[in-house]
C-alpha cells in the first residue's frame, strides 16, 4: 500500500480528483479510495487478553454495557494510527493487568493494496512494523492507518489548556507528514539542551545561544505547517458547525504564538524567532526554560468572535469539537488522497438524539468505515448502517 505520508504536501503532491469537504462523493460522482481496517488483533492490551476480529466491510458498532471494553477497542485502533492513546494514557498504563507489554497487529486496505502493521511495547520501549519488516523508527508507521476520533476526552481539547490543543495539531499533523514529526523531534531536542544550558551553574551564555539557530529552525518549519494546517481545518468548520447545530455561527481557528500578527514567511520566520529569543534570554534565565516557541503555541478557538473556552456553553463547546474532528476527516483526506477510518466513541451518551442525527450523516458522507460504540439499549437511536457486534468483558461476539 502507498503509505498516505507519501502523498502528503511534502512531497509536493495533491491526490484525488475532488474536494471532500464541500463535495460529498456520491453526489458528484467523483472517487477517491478510502481506508479500511480488515482485522485487528489485541494481546494484553487493557482489559484484553488476546482478540481476533475480522471487520465486516461498511460501518461497525460495537454495542456493549460500561466496562466492557469498548473504549480501549478503539484506542488500540487510534494507537496503531499514532503510537499514542487518545485517552492521555502512558503506555504502561495500556498493558493488561499483570502483563509485560502489548502487542497490536492490523490489516488495512486501502482499495484492494493490503497492508499489515504490528506495534508492541515492552519494558519501555515501542517497537513497528509494516508488512512483516521491522520500522527503523516508529515514526515509519504513522499515517499507515488513517484515522479520525470523537471522544468523550474531546471536550478538554476545547476546555483544557494549550497543551491540549497543541496535542490535537501534533496527532493530526503528525499523520500526514513526516517532516513535522522530524522537525518536533528537533525541536525537543533542542529545547532540552538549551534548558540544560540554561540552568547550568556556573551560566555560559554561548552555551545556551549556540541552540537558537537549531531551534529557530525547527521552530520555524514546524509553525509554518501548523498553520497551513489551522487554515485547512478553519475552511471548512463554519459550514460544518452550521450543518450539525442548525445555526448560524461563525467557528473560526487560528494559530496564535508571539510572532502570529505579522504571519512571516518561513526565512524570516526563522530570524525572527531568533530575534525573540535573544530579547527574552533574561527571562528564559531566570525560569530557566525557554519561554517562547511552539512548545508554548496555542490553537485558538472563538465563536463569534468570543473565546471559545470562556464564553460558550458546554453543548457549543462539544459540537465545535465534533466540527473540528469532522475537518480533520476533510484535511486528512484532501492532505493524503484517502479517506480516513473515523472513530466515534459513545456518540449518544454525548450527543443528544436530535444533535446525533445531524452528527451521523455529516460524518457518513465523509468517511466509509465509521466505528462507533453504543450502549446496548442506545443502539436503535443511531440506525446503524452496517454490522452490530456485541462486546463484553474483553470479548466480541462475531
Ligand atoms: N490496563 C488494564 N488492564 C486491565 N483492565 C483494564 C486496564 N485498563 C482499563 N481496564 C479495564 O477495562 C475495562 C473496560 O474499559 P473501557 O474500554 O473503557 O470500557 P467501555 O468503554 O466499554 O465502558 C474497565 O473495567 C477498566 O477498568
Ligand atoms: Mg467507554
């Protein structure tokens, strides 16, 4: 399979022939292949000891009463997508009770190419692989299984502080192109030197200023793509939020650091960035940590206008994150040429059946292999356009 990383922007390439967001498929007649999970394979992960499930074609609901698993299905799907948890989790904390790892295999397809993908963690440490062959880095396996998610967890992106947002680029970004997640990976680095350096006693300012240029670089690139990325994810949101609540608001996104309102390009981007960081150094000394940088960014969201987090119910609040999930759905797909696997969590415990109703069909028209889960008794609420599995205690009945 043609890993979607490789059709991403980076290499300079747009595939498929139509915008999704504003053009659903079938309407138009226009393809493009989407991705589809076959099989999925958990051992010791969460409440799982060992599952094998074959997935029916079309969408899939898992129905199930509390506990019984249906959550950690879905996130062993998103972690095989990212390597990490949606649910803020530590990896160790995803090993089975009285295990010593995990181990997650998949089969994808994206039109009839099939793909098999493993991720295990041991003792500390992850480790991937695609098609029987062992990833030289982890990183080679994201964006193998695209996916999408609707979480209960969701409603902290919104609430939650920056880090919550910056996590929410970080995971989507991190799907669809390599060079962010090479560039993230620089910029860590970095930061933790020029930290180091920063707190050393006695102070050597040459040791600390000899990390600007590598980090403003890093810097730099990184912002550049989170921004392209917030300008695709705000194109679409105002139509999508209209169409799920019914109303007329106006959803906007922006990216917001100290070096937004002038919105330079990538060079001058980088100089600037250095320039910041000189003016701050007094600052950053006494904290002993670099104060400025995309490591303190933040995505901010607004609803007419007003802060989102602040101003807005709790009922806006959850269906302007459905609306930015299902602009994800768009951006991975206009980004990669393939539409992702979505993944929507207890949607009727969240959503009431009237929202819900406008939820599914908007998300439907985006995606062909939508997962969702269901207490048993709110299962006729969604009219579930596929398979119903039934899912207790760690098991599923085919
Ligand atoms: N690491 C773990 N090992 C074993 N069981 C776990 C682990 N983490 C969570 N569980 C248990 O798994 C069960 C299922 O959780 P979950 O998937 O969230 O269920 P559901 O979404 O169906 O309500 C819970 O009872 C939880 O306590
Ligand atoms: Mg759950």
């Amino acid at each position: 399979m043609r890993n979607a990383v490789e059709a991403s922007l980076d290499y300079g390439k747009r595939r498929g022939g139509c915008k999704a967001s504003v053009l659903p498929r079938r309407r138009w007649g226009c393809y493009t292949p989407s991705m589809r999970l076959k099989s999925l394979e958990l051992d010791h992960f969460r409440i799982y000891e060992r599952l094998r499930l074959e997935l029916p074609p079309g969408e899939v609901c898992l129905a199930g009463a509390n506990a019984a698993g249906k959550t950690s299905l879905l996130e062993a799907v998103y972690y095989l997508a990212t390597a990490r948890s949606f649910r803020f989790a530590e990896d160790r904390d995803l090993v089975r009770w009285g295990a010593q790892g995990f181990g997650l295999r998949a089969a994808a397809l994206r039109d009839d190419e099939e793909t098999r993908l493993a991720l295990a963690y041991r003792s500390g440490g992850k480790t991937a692989a695609v098609d029987g062959e062992r990833c030289p880095r982890l990183s080679s396996i994201l964006g193998r299984l695209l996916t999408c998610c609707f979480t209960v967890e969701d409603l902290d992106t919104v609430r939650g502080a920056a880090g919550r947002r910056r996590r929410f680029l970080d995971l989507v970004l991190g799907q669809v192109s390599q060079s962010y997640t090479r560039a993230m990976g620089e910029l860590r680095d970095c930061l933790r030197q020029r930290n180091a350096a920063l707190r050393a006693d006695p102070l050597d300012r040459a040791a600390v200023t000899a990390w600007d240029r590598p980090l403003s670089r890093a810097a730099a690139r990184i912002i550049e793509l989170r921004r392209a990325a917030v300008d695709e994810l705000a194109a679409p949101a105002p139509q999508i939020f209209a169409e799920i609540t019914a109303s007329r608001h106006d959803l906007r996104l922006d990216y917001e650091g100290p070096l937004e309102e002038t919105r330079l390009g990538a060079a001058d981007l980088e100089e600037a960035f250095i320039e910041l960081l000189r003016r701050r150094f007094e600052r950053d000394r006494r904290r002993g940590c670099t104060t400025a940088g995309p490591h303190r960014d933040d995505l901010a969201l607004r609803l007419d206008g007003n802060d989102l987090r602040r101003y807005a119910s709790r009922g806006q609040q959850r269906l302007a994150m459905v609306a930015l999930r299902l602009a994800e759905a768009d951006f991975l797909h206009q980004r990669t040429g393939t539409r992702p696997i979505f993944l929507l969590d207890d949607v009727a415990s969240e959503l009431d059946a009237e929202t819900t109703a406008r939820v599914l069909p908007a998300l439907r028209s985006r995606v062909d292999q939508l997962l969702l889960t269901a207490l048993p008794q709110d299962v006729g609420d969604l009219s579930v356009d596929g398979t119903v599995l039934s899912i207790d205690g760690g098991r599923v009945r085919q």
